[in-house]
C-alpha cells in the first residue's frame, strides 16, 4: 500500500512556493495567513495580501509574495511556518530535503536563485 506524498517547492527571491499533494485546506489557510508576515520585507498596506490559488494542471497549490523578500532568516521563517501548520495537520513526516542555488553571472545584474524542495509522505 503506498503512502500518500506531498512536495514543497520554494523559489526565492521574490518567495513563490507550490505544494504538490493532498493538503487540507485549512493548513493552506494558516499559510495564507502565516506567510506574507514572515518575510524579511513588509507588504505594501494599500494591497490585499497574497494568497494561495489552486490549479488544475497539474493540480497543486501556489503562491507568489511579489515585492516582499527573504534573506536566509526570511527563508528560514517561512519554513517553520509551514512545518508549523503541516504538525498541526498531523500525520505529515518529512522524509528528505535539497537546495539548490543558482546565479547567472552572464547577466549585466546578476540573478541569484534558491530553491528548496520539501519531501513529506503520510504516516499510517
């Protein structure tokens, strides 16, 4: 019998996460909640904050927090958030984790890219 999975996407800079896998809708709610105030720049206050959309190809759940950014504790806050919200869940147990950092130094201003990926399966 196979175990349920779910993957976590983060890209930096601006933050844009997806979560591939069957999450309730209440952990992406206080995700939605949790991450804009967590990042290492404040929301303009004339805009609504971001929140997660839902699409169907494939299906996964997405967001982008455009004009915020997250140096290395920015990074780290939005992980504890949805590690947070994923215990309180129940059941989720990550079971592996990558980085990776990428630059392009051909660029006239350099573009400087992390990602870091997630791995939970279900327990039984």
């Amino acid at each position: 019998m196979s175990r349920p999975n779910l993957i976590v996407n983060f890209t930096f800079n601006s933050p844009t996460v997806r979560i591939v896998g069957p999450i309730k809708e209440s952990t992406i709610e206080k995700l939605n909640s949790c991450f804009p105030r967590v990042t290492s720049t404040a929301q303009g206050t004339k805009t609504a904050p971001p929140k997660f959309i839902h699409e169907s190809s494939p299906p996964h759940w997405y967001i982008r927090l455009n004009g915020m950014f997250c140096d290395q504790l920015g990074q780290s806050m939005l992980c504890l958030c949805l590690l947070d919200a994923l215990e309180e869940e129940g059941g989720w147990v990550l079971k592996d984790t990558n980085a990776i950092t990428m630059e392009d130094t051909d660029a006239i201003q350099q573009n400087h890219n992390e990602v870091l990926k997630f791995f939970f399966v279900k327990r039984m």
